[in-house]
C-alpha cells in the first residue's frame, strides 16, 4: 500500500538513506580492526561492531522499503478550496480563540512539534474536505474541542 509524502518529506528521507549508507564503510573498518585482534569468539570489539552493522543494515532497508512505498506528493501544484493530503490549515479554537497552524503530511513525515501532523491523525480525518469557515469538532485526548478553518494553503 502506498505511502503518501510529500515531496519535502521524500526528499529528507532519502537523505536520512545516504547518511546511513555512508556509515557503511566506518563499520566495515571497525570489523576489519577488531578481527586483525585474533580470536573472534571472545572480542567484544568484534561482536560490538558486528551488532552495529546489523543495526545500521536493518535501518537501510527499512528506509529504503519505506521510501519505494512512498506515493510522493508536489503540494504546490494542489489547486483546492477543500482540504486534502499536504495543506498547510490555520485552525481557530473556538472557545478559547488560540490558532494552530498544521501541515498534513503522511505518517512518516508528522513532527507535532514542527506543525507537521499525520493525515491519519484525529484532527487530520475532521478537517479533510472542509472548506475555510467551516466548524469541525474533534475529539482529543483532553476532550472535544470545535475549530474553525480560517485559511487553507498548497505550498
């Protein structure tokens, strides 16, 4: 099943690909060393390294996998009035009049703190296919709260 990401998020993933892959050859030197140490069933360094290498590999192919799964996005060329995948949404709390500003993105792009949420999130699935002065409800974990949608962007 394709992964949606848009095209900021496939492009960090990638690198985040070549910054494992270039750990490869540092590892494979670590190996080499520790196994110039003599009896491999007892050096730590060895099995320290090795352990290393199978750490660093499993990531690799779990990025890799992740990245030709991904159903990569350009949000600039989305014309809508509607939300969808990659909007950047300026949300009002109605009760307290506070503003959030979310950009959905697939799952393995969120960074809550960077104002970047999962289209899987709860806020995500009520704000999709709204329009900007629509009302959504939205139940969190502190509670229900009511949002309006202020301003919809593609960027």
């Amino acid at each position: 099943m394709p992964n949606p990401m848009t095209t900021n998020g496939y492009e960090e993933l990638l690198r985040r690909l070549d910054e494992y892959k270039s750990q490869r050859r540092p590892i494979a030197e670590e190996i080499a060393e520790a196994r110039s140490k003599g009896d491999l069933s007892e050096n730590a360094e060895y099995h320290a390294a090795k352990a290393k290498q199978e750490m660093l590999e499993r990531k690799i192919a779990e990025i890799g996998s992740i990245a030709s799964d991904a159903e990569v996005i350009d949000v600039a060329t989305i014309e809508s009035d509607n939300i969808v995948f990659g909007a950047t949404v300026s949300l009002r709390e109605v009760d307290s009049g506070k503003r959030h500003i979310y950009k959905l993105v697939g799952q393995m792009e969120a960074d809550v703190s960077n104002g970047l949420i999962s289209i899987d999130a709860a806020l995500s699935r009520e704000v999709l296919g709204k329009k900007v002065g629509d009302i959504v409800c939205v139940s969190l974990p502190a509670g229900e709260r009511l949002y309006e949608i202020e301003n919809i962007k593609y960027e």
